[in-house]
C-alpha cells in the first residue's frame, strides 16, 4: 500500500532529508521492519548503493516529471528496493542471493 506524506521523517543513517521512505513487507533478522530510505546524503555517489545513486539522479534529472520515462522509473525503482532488501539477507525470486 503507498502513502504520500508531507511528513517524511529523517533518514535513520545521517539525520538528513530523506528524498523517499517506506518500510518493507519483511522484517529483518532481529524482527524489526526494515526501511527502505532513500537518502540525498547517503545513496548520493555511494559505491555500496549503485541503484540508490541512480535512483537519486533519475529525479535530479527531471525523470520524476516526465511520463516518457515511467518504465525508466519503473526499473530504477525496482533495482532500487531490491538493493535496500539484499542489504537484509533477503532477495527477489529472480536474482540469485549471489547478485544483490
């Protein structure tokens, strides 16, 4: 289910302004509900985070604004939660545990 929210609380690595939050159906291996953040400061230019990075530049080059380019979107999006979960232990039934 997708909620738009003014509120977006801060990213949980940094403090900063998160540009998009959510929190997964699954829990991480302690039980707690693992956020998807997406973080101007953290995902910018992070090497460990290539999807996240994409992600943000996407929407830093307009991407958010043009409907030509909602199946782009629609890829990076996907990349982008897939990263978040493997960084979890958990993967997409397509991608074998050795590709996060």
């Amino acid at each position: 289910m997708l909620e738009f929210s003014e509120a977006i609380p801060p990213c949980s690595r940094c403090g900063g302004k998160l540009m998009m939050n959510g929190v997964a159906p699954q829990t991480d291996r302690h039980g707690q509900p693992i956020r998807l953040e997406l973080c101007y400061s953290c995902d910018t230019g992070n090497v460990e985070r290539p999807a996240a990075g994409l992600f943000l530049q996407f929407f830093a080059n307009g991407g958010g604004q043009d409907p030509e380019r909602l199946q782009e979107a629609g890829h990076l999006l996907k990349a982008w939660v897939e990263e978040c979960m493997a960084a979890h232990g958990w993967y997409s039934m397509d991608l074998p545990p050795d590709r996060p």
